[in-house]
C-alpha cells in the first residue's frame, strides 16, 4: 500500500482510540499522531518512502541487513517495540496507539501480492486471501474511506473536546 493509505489508516485509528480513551485535546492530539507515524514506520526499512528519505541513511542500513518487509514487518519487531515502551512505562493510550498504528501498517501490507515477512527470521512471505496492487484503484479508494470516516468521526467528537 501506498504511504498515503497507510496514514490515513493510522490517523483513522489513532482518531477512534482518542475517543474510546476520552481524554483532552493534548491526549488525543498525541495518540492521532503517534498513530499516524506509527502507521509508517515499518516502511523505515523502504529508503524511498516518506519516513525512509527523512531517515536516510539509516533506512538505507536497514534495507541492507534486513531487506525490505522483512524485519520491521514482523511479529518480532512488534514485540521488541512493546518491550522498550513497557520498559520505559510509556502510558497505556500511546503504547496502544504505537503498536495499533504498526500492525496496520503490516496488515495493509498482506493485502499486496508481495504479502510480509510477519514471522521473520523465517522466510515465510504472508498475505491475507485476497489482495490488491500497490497504488491500484482498491488502494486509492482505501485511503479515500479512512480519510473520509476519520472526517466524520471528528466532526462527531469536536464537541467533546473543544465544547
Ligand atoms: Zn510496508
């Protein structure tokens, strides 16, 4: 998938988490955007995509030791991630949203035919049943309904935190 459907997925689940939290502005402002970069993270592993030309040549190291969709698309990526949070007791609402906004990423990830390494070091490539082209109609039209839901679930919340 795209950089752009993998935000606007992020930012779609960043934003329904910062309603089930109910907190202030700040809270929700933080939990949608560290979803929100969560959700490109894995793709630091890409030195093309958005995050990886903003970190390279870290991107670049990566893609070189692990290649791409492997590590950073991964279970055990995942857990590594959850075990430095927890280790520093980052608070429940953004260890949550952290971790949501990465396995979208990977989930949107095994809707393409090339699917993820989820079970890296083994080379096991999984996809999900039916998959879509990278940037393809299907792809588009995600991003179009995450971004379009995530409107109306602002517009439904802005009373909570501005009223
Ligand atoms: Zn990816």
């Amino acid at each position: 998938m795209t950089g752009k459907t993998h935000l606007a997925c992020g930012i779609f689940i960043g934003s329904s988490l910062s309603i089930y939290y109910g907190e202030d502005v700040f809270t929700s402002f933080t939990i949608i955007s560290l979803c929100g970069v969560s959700s490109l993270v894995p793709d630091i592993c890409h030195f093309k995509s958005n995050l990886g030309k903003k970190l390279f040549p870290i991107s670049f190291i990566i893609r070189l030791i692990f290649g791409h969709r492997t590590f950073t698309h991964s279970l055990l990526f995942l857990f590594l991630i959850y075990w430095g949070l927890n280790s520093i007791s980052a608070p429940e609402p953004y260890l949550v949203s952290i971790l949501l906004g990465m396995l979208s990423h990977i989930v949107l990830d095994m809707l393409t035919p090339r699917g993820v390494k989820l079970f890296y070091p083994l080379d096991v490539s999984v996809k999900l049943p039916i998959v879509f082209k990278t940037g393809g109609a299907v792809d588009l039209s995600l991003s179009s309904a995450f971004s379009i839901v995530t409107i109306i679930l602002w517009w439904k919340d802005i009373y909570r935190l501005f009223i």
